[in-house]
C-alpha cells in the first residue's frame, strides 16, 4: 500500500482554495478599511417617495466578499463531494469526507426539511434565517451525528483502543503495517503515542461529549430552576442562604474543586453518590411540582398521571444511582438500591463522579440566571394577574414565569453546553475521572501535548474537534439571541 | 457606605471558613490520608502502618478538632514516640517541646508545613505567587487594553464591517479553551514540524529571565480566551451607550464621530467592563492552571497541581484559602467601584 497523500488526484483545488481564501482575507481588510474611510452611502428621496442609494465602491467591495466567500465554500464542497466519490484516490481528504457519508447525508436532510418547514417550527426554524445561526447548528449537529453513527461503527475505520505494531507516531495517511483481512488500510490521521489510530480516537470522543454535556446541562437546569425560581419568587431568608450557598460554590475555583472531587480516593469514600443521589432528586421534584400545579384540580387526570410518570421517573432515579444492587458501595458500610434485575444501566464509578461534579460546577450559575429573571418577571402584570385569579404560586412560577423566561434561557443552555464541553475537556486534560486510555478528546490533547514539538498530529485532531463544536454552539446561541430579540 | 463593606467582608470571613472547611473535610477523607501516608512513607506499607503513621502525626483525631487546630483555636495534636520525644505539628525540626507553642494555627501566622515541598507552605505560596503575580501582570496588561480596544471599535457602529469581523473574532476566542489555543499555538510557533520556532514550547526559563521569546505564548494563551469574553461585553455596552438620546443630540449639534466617541460615550461604556474585568479573575485563575501545566511555568496553578495530586494538605488549604480571597475581594473591589463609577446607583 502506498501512503497517502493530503489532497491525491484533486490536488489541482489546492491552488484554486488558496486564491478563493485569500481574496476572502483580502477583500475582509479593503471592507474594514473602507468602512472607516469612504463616505457613507448616500440616499436620495425620488419624488414618489421610494429611496435609492448609490451603488458605490462600498457596495463594490461587499459584493467582492460574498463572491469570495461563495466561491470558497463551493471549493469545500467540491473536496468533499468529490472525496466521497473517489474515496482514497482523493488522499487524506477524500478518504475522510468519504467516512463521513453517512453525516453529510444526515446533515441534507436535516437541513432540506427544517428549511422547507421552517415556518411551522417556533423558534427552531427562524434559527435558518440567521446565517450565523445555521453555520453554528450546522457544525453542532456534524458532531452530533459523528457521535452518534461513531457509536455505532460507521465512521470509525479503525478500532480507537488497539494498537498496532510499527504505526507508534506515524504521520497521516500510513498505510497500516502488516494488514488483515477486512481492516482499513490506512491511519488517515496517523498513529499516536501508543500506535493507535488518531481519526477513529477523534470520532469516538465526539460520542462521550455528545452523550455527556447535553445531560449534565440538562441536570444543571433542573437544578437551578427548581432552587432558582422559589428563590426569586419568593425572596426574604430562602433566597438569602439559597444565594449564599450558591456564591459559596461559584467562589470556589473550578479545577481545585476537579482536584478535590473527581479523584479515584473520593470516589472510593463514596461521596460522588451522594451528591448524585441529591442532585439526581431534582429533576424528579421539578417533574411532580410541574404536573401538580398544572392539574391538581382535576384529581381524576391528575393522579394517574404522577403516579405514571413519577413512578417511571423514580425506576430511572433508582437505576441510576445504584450500581449492581447498592447505592452506595464502600469498604465501611454500604446501602441497599434496587436490587440488580430491577437496574436498567449502571454508570462506571469514573463516569458517574464526572457527570456529579460538572452539574455541580454548573447550576449556581443557573440558579443566578433564572433566580435574576424571576425577580424581573415577578412584577410583571400577568403574574399579578394570576395571584389575582388565586393560583398558587408553583404554578405562578413553572407556568407563568418559566415559559416567558425561556429565550434567555434558551440562549444559555446553548453556551453551557459549550462549556461543559470545555469542562469536560479540562478534565481529560488534567487526567481527571476518566480512565487514561478513553478516547475523550481532553485525554487525547493530554497526551499528545507531551511530544507536540515532534509530532503535531496527534494532538491537533482532537484540540480542532474541540474548538470547532465549541464554537458552533456559541454562533448557534448568538443566532439564536438575534432570532429571539426579534419578536 | 462603610456599614457596606463591614458586612461584605462579614460574609467574606464566613465564605472563607465555610470553603476551607470543606477543602479540609475532603482532604481528610480516609483514602486521601491513606495515600499521603503512602506518598510519604512508601507505596508498600501495610495497613497497620499506615494507621499508626497517622496516629502519629495526628491524622486520625475528628476532623472539626484537627480544623480547630489548623486555624489555631485548639491546641495543636502531640504525640509522644517510644523513645520518649515529642513530636507535633507546632513542634519544627530541632526545637524541643517544651520551646514550642501550644497553638499553631493561621490565626498565630503559621501556615503549616508542606509534603511535596519540604517547605513551610507560606514560603512556598509566596515563591509561586510571585512568580504567577509577574504572569498575570502582563496577561493584564496585553488582555485589558486589547479587549476594550476590540469592544469600543466594535461598538460604534453596530452592524458594520468592523463589528461584524470583530465580533467574529471575539466570538472564537471564548470558544478556545486554553489547552486547545496552547496547543495550537505550540504546534503552530515552536515545533520543528512547522518550522517556525518563534517561541519557546516551555516556559520554565521565563521563570529566572523572562524575555519576549519564552513568556509571550503563556500570556498570549491566557490572554486570548478572557479577551474575547470582556471584548463582547464592552461591545454590548458601547452600543447601548451609542443609541442613547444624549449621543443623537450630539450628532445633530455637529459634534465629529471621533469626538462623539471619545469624549461623550467613551466614559458610560467602560463602566460595565469594569465590573465584568473584576469577576473575570476567578476564571483566569482557572486559565493559569492550566497554562502553568502546559508550559512547565513552575507557579501558583503548578503548586495547586502538585499538591492536589499529592494531597498535600496543608499547601491545598492555603492555596484555596489564596484563591478565595483573590474571588471575594474582587467581587468587592467591582461593587464599590461600580458605584463610584456610576453615579447613578447609591447603596442605601
């Protein structure tokens, strides 16, 4: 097998992107300057009261940056249309667009529905007005579904744990030494440290920030709304020590909290259950008080109701936090859970300490957002309104206050997932929870940091990978800000 | 205004003990002391040996007692071996019992004694410090003006050429972690791979002589990520501020755009960064963390990575007992100097 190289046979796009990213550059700097130097454009009133305005050089140099910039997504596009079609005849490059089919073919359809039906869709659909905001959902939704099929072996071309001997530190595109039946024959981004395949190592961390940052924001928002809402609606000593203990927490600095939580001796003590069987209850009380206040005044739809869903709710409380038989599990003593036949899944010890403790960094800030945006909306006249009409005040706050709170919070949830992920990566960076040889991308910058003045590849796919998801989610929650600002 | 700040440092005071305690319960757990007896004796003890290295030092007493004596209100642990000698942990090497003070705590100014360090943990705290003080000086210096800079120009004209390339700019610096920008910025200007070798990979030089080429890429790195954060604010503030009546009359009366800018909205905007500048710090702290790993600059963030790693006690306490303050007191120094700032909101 020969190596790869990075563009193969349509190495003759490289010259064309160079020129279309270039006049991009060059036409940002000329608009830049022109914006400070040239004179505003001028509108003339016409006599039938419609307005016209010069087509001067400004307009000249806008139409320059958009033609540049078609011009240079349609060389993307063409790389990777053209990689899927020749496969590794088009290098490195066609070799990966090809392995990413199935997530480009996810990613049209996504975006050929939402953009047909995106007047029906809420506020969902007005994101594919904002060009900002579909390139963030765009990159978002890649990693997404690059979990998602990477979980299920479409993507992955080699296997993200083994390793192979004579590809230790291999550049991208090494053909694999000694090749067996039904293997690929290539490490498309080179070998790492211990002469595992970087690419596949990639593709799989995107699956444990997919699966693990939307749930422990998720647990963060339920957290601070139920402890955010009374605090604002309520005020007097509940928001005072509620307030206090959430600043306790947010004084604290966030890896010294890392260092002190998520290390294998805490585990071992059996604190990290705990504070999940505490930080797991709220989603449940946020559950039932929802239901309760909505329709406790239709008991015959009520009941069943909270006895379906609190029962299902406390089943998965109950699996999650006990783990073969035992909730929590030490030397000393331990405490019975729900016996092994009734469990559904069992969280690692690793994991579990993780998810626990990036919740916990992460809901004071929640619980100050929306305990702020209670305050605000709590003078509002139809919360007045339904004091007036004599309902109770859970149903003031999860019915009347949360849903007109939701923009804000929509924005947010958007950001902290990001976070999380940077969190998360923070973790794997200092080799924190996560066991050494997962594939997750802080572990995997970690590692190739150490021979980074060597070999860049093994540290850069996955430092990308990061920034790249990253940033997706916060341009998706800035379009999503700009979209809802504009009710 | 002094009532104010008497009940903000109150609080301050109770947030401090509340964290420390915290720090000290968790580092006091059984396995953590299990393994700093481990770390300081050998990996190989046996069970009984452990327990009876902590009985010695005065490990295995209840935890609020062993706080007590940390803060210096209890008298302090002693323990008389076989041969007749005391040992304690106010009890310095070559001192004798009787010489010794029955207190030793934070209160009577002693800060303990460092496992990993071999030190007195106010020597080392104060040597780390120093050295990550001189980081954050010039993260500072190069953070600050650039992100006001970013925001103000930005700001004026919301929507225009400038905004729009800028704003794209500050959205992905907050969207770079400092591992992942430290790691590009590596491979990018000191690797042999690419060849540019601008800068040094480590910062461990700039520790005794710091020049441009090793101490640029540690402050660039930390820098970067808070820059993008206080740019976006300001740019909120500046449009905010460009939109008010006072800024239109202004214009109309003929006032130039530089002048406008300068002299009329330049002062109201820079009152929300300010705030924003102060809460920052906790997370720089965060950045310095992880910066020190990457570059092997032996500071502050270094020692809370050794010692955190090595339960070392002593040196957690008061390096969380450090980080606190520097939170707490600059949540203080932004509420008083918002209100000195704005004239507009007086605490009652």
């Amino acid at each position: 097998m020969e190596p790869l190289t990075w563009t193969g046979s349509i190495a003759f796009l490289n010259p064309l992107l160079a020129l279309a990213l270039g006049l991009v550059v060059l036409s940002i700097i000329v608009w830049m300057l022109a914006s400070v130097v040239l004179p505003e454009d001028q509108m003339t009133v016409n006599p039938d009261g419609t307005l016209t305005s010069s087509s001067g050089l400004r307009n000249l140099i806008q139409a320059a940056l958009r033609y540049s910039f078609l011009a240079s997504v349609a060389i993307s596009v063409a790389y990777i249309v053209l990689g899927v079609l020749m496969g590794t005849s088009a290098g490195i490059v066609g070799a990966i667009s090809q392995q990413f089919l199935p997530v480009w073919l996810s990613l049209i359809i996504l975006y050929a529905m939402s953009i047909a039906f995106k007047r029906k869709l809420g506020l969902y659909g007005k994101l594919f007005d904002s060009p900002i905001g579909m390139i963030g959902f765009g990159l978002v939704m890649f990693w997404v579904f690059t979990g998602i099929f990477g979980a299920m072996d479409l993507i992955v071309t080699q296997d993200p744990l083994a390793q192979i001997s004579g590809m230790k530190n291999k550049v991208p595109g090494t053909p694999v030494a000694n090749l067996e039946e039904g293997q690929y024959a290539w490490y498309l981004l080179g070998g790492d440290n211990l002469a595992r395949d970087v690419f596949s190592r990639m593709v799989k961390g995107a699956w444990i920030v997919v699966q693990i940052a939307p749930l422990a924001t998720m647990f963060a928002f339920m957290v601070g709304i139920t402890l955010g809402l009374p605090a604002g609606y309520y005020g007097g000593r509940l928001d005072t020590l509620l307030s206090f203990l959430a600043n306790l927490i947010l004084a604290f600095p966030v890896i010294l909290l890392f260092y002190l939580l998520v290390t294998p001796e805490i585990v071992a003590t059996g604190v990290p259950n705990y504070m999940a069987a505490i930080l797991f209850v709220f989603p449940i009380i946020f559950l039932g008080v929802l239901l309760n206040s909505r329709y406790y005044t239709r008991p015959n739809f009520r009941t069943p109701l909270l006895i379906g869903v609190l029962g299902v709710a406390l089943w998965l409380y109950l699996s999650l936090i006990s783990t073969g038989g035992y909730i929590i599990n030490t030397d000393s003593y331990r405490i019975w859970g729900l016996p092994t036949y009734l469990d559904l899944f069992d969280i690692p010890g690793g994991i579990l300490v993780v998810f626990v403790s990036v919740v916990f960094v992460n809901s004071p800030t929640v619980f100050r957002i929306v305990r702020g945006l209670a305050l605000d909306i709590k003078t509002r006249d139809y919360v007045a309104a339904a004091q007036t009409r004599g309902e109770g005040p859970w149903y003031i706050m999860l019915w009347e206050i949360l849903p007109n709170a939701r923009g804000p919070l929509i924005v947010d949830f958007c950001l902290r997932i990001g976070y999380t992920t940077i969190l998360l990566g923070t973790l794997g960076f200092f080799g924190l929870g996560l066991p050494p040889e997962s594939p997750d991308w802080g572990s995997t910058i970690n590692e190739g940091r150490k021979l980074l003045s060597i070999y860049l590849h093994p540290a850069l796919p996955p430092a990308l990978a990061l920034l790249s998801l990253v940033l997706g989610l916060n341009l998706l929650a800035d379009g999503l800000r700009e979209e809802s600002l504009k009710d | 205004m002094g009532l104010f700040i008497l009940k903000r440092v109150g609080i301050m005071l109770l947030t401090a003990l509340c964290l420390t305690f915290l720090v000290f319960f968790l580092t006091n757990l059984y396995p953590n002391l299990e393994k700093l007896a481990k770390t300081q004796g050998n990996f190989r003890m046996s069970d009984e040996q452990v327990e009876s290295y902590l009985e010695k030092n005065g490990y295995l007493q209840s935890t609020p007692i062993k706080y007590g004596e940390w803060l210096g209100v209890l008298p302090s642990y002693r323990h008389t071996n076989e041969d007749g000698t005391v040992q304690g942990r106010c009890i310095l090497p070559g001192a004798t019992a009787e010489e010794s003070p029955r207190f030793c705590g934070i209160l009577q100014g002693y800060w303990g004694y460092s496992t990993v360090f071999k030190e007195e943990v106010s020597t080392v705290v104060g040597t780390r410090l120093h050295l990550t003080g001189r980081l954050m000086l010039w993260v500072m210096l190069l953070m600050i003006p650039s992100a006001l800079i970013l925001g103000v120009l930005a700001g004026m004209k919301e929507g225009s050429a400038t905004d729009r390339t800028l704003s794209t700019f500050a959205i992905t610096t907050t969207a770079t972690p400092e591992y992942v920008s430290g790691v590009i910025f590596i491979a990018i200007f000191t690797s042999s791979a690419v060849g540019l070798k601008w800068f040094k990979g480590t910062a461990t030089q700039a520790m005794e002589n710091p020049t441009f080429e090793n101490f640029f890429l540690p402050v660039l790195t930390i820098a970067l990520y808070g820059m993008g954060y206080i740019a976006r604010m300001t740019r909120a503030s500046m449009t905010e501020v460009m939109t008010a009546q006072y800024i239109r009359t202004a214009r109309l009366k003929g006032v130039s755009f530089p002048n406008i800018v300068m002299k009329h909205a330049l002062r109201n905007a820079l009152i929300a960064p300010f705030t924003v500048i102060m809460l920052q710090f906790p997370w720089l702290l965060n950045g310095v963390v992880i910066v020190e790993t990457l570059f092997n600059y032996k500071g502050f963030g270094w020692a809370l990575v050794q010692a955190a790693g090595n339960n070392d006690i002593q040196l957690l306490l008061a390096i969380s007992v450090v980080s606190v303050f520097v939170v707490l007191v600059t949540q203080l120094i932004s509420d008083i100097g918002y209100v000195y700032l704005n004239p507009r909101i007086r605490i009652s």
